[in-house]
C-alpha cells in the first residue's frame, strides 16, 4: 500500500471503482481509509 497522492487518476478510479461495486471490499476499504489517516498525519508538522 502507499499514499493515495502517489496513485495516478486511473488508479484512483480503479480503487473508488472497487470499494464501490463489491460489497467483499468493505473493511478493505476501511483499512485504507485509516491507513491514508495515518499517513497524513506523520505528515504533519
């Protein structure tokens, strides 16, 4: 996994695509979702 701002557009559309349309991807997408939180927030100074 990385950070969503080092993903092209179609990666981007890809993921938004997949979290969208299976159901089996919800805490996948969850993960993510606080992973990319995470990220952000060592980010910060």
């Amino acid at each position: 996994m990385t950070w969503k701002n080092y993903f092209t557009q179609w990666q981007k559309r890809g993921l938004v695509m997949l979290w969208a349309t299976d159901d089996d991807y919800v805490a996948l997408d969850l993960t993510w979702l606080f992973y990319q939180d995470m990220i952000a927030a060592y980010g910060n100074p």
